[in-house]
C-alpha cells in the first residue's frame, strides 16, 4: 500500500545530503479518493534532522490548521500534526528546495502532495 507511514526509502544520491533551510513552503494537495485539491503554506524552522512548524490548508474539510513536526533524513522526508492524525512521507530533490510524497489521513483520505521553498 503505498500511503503507509512506515519506514522511508531513501533514493540514491551522488554527492553530499542537501541543505534544507528554514523558511516559507507553499504546494498543493490532491485527494487519491475524492475529487478534493487545494494548496498548503507550510513554515519550518530546521534544528538538525528534526523540525517544527506550522501547516495551513486550504480545501480540506477536515484539517486546516496544525502544528507540525518532523525528522528529514537525506532525501527522505516524514513528518505529522501533533496527535499524528495527518501524516506526510515524501522525498526532497538533490537542491533540499521540492518535496513530493504522500499524505495520510487515517480512516478519511490519503493522496499527493508538492511543495516548494519561496522563502528561507
């Protein structure tokens, strides 16, 4: 099942780990079950492989606002609301500036997510 939060594949990487700043993301979300899409602002400040930050959604019926944690681990990205009803897997391109993966809703939703740095 590919929207599962278990552990991450990291992909190959030819050189060193990005850099992730701390700063402004912004993306967008689409729903593998329902015909739900909208966009996301996220802001994280970095402290090593771990991060804090804030998630804000726009059209989702359920989740719009969230206090976010998360761990990046090279390329592989995992990260969740406090009580870890939302999850997020992904990967970061080799610039630490674009993360693609999953979201995780248990019991109500699962589907994509982009996102991008506009400010660090």
């Amino acid at each position: 099942m590919p929207h599962e939060t278990g552990e991450l594949h990291t992909p190959a990487l030819a050189g060193p780990c990005p850099t992730v700043p701390s700063g402004h993301w912004t993306g967008t979300w689409q729903s593998d079950q329902t015909d739900l899409a909208g966009t996301l602002s996220v802001e994280i400040e970095r402290d090593g492989e771990r991060f804090d930050g804030t998630l804000e959604l726009e059209g989702s019926p359920v989740v719009l606002d969230a206090n976010i944690t998360g761990v990046i681990d090279c390329l592989s990205v995992r990260l969740g609301n406090s009580d870890e009803a939302l999850t997020f897997n992904g990967t970061l391109d080799p610039t630490g500036t674009q993360f693609t993966g999953n979201f995780n809703l248990p019991f109500m939703d699962v589907g994509t997510i982009s996102a991008w740095l506009i400010d660090s």
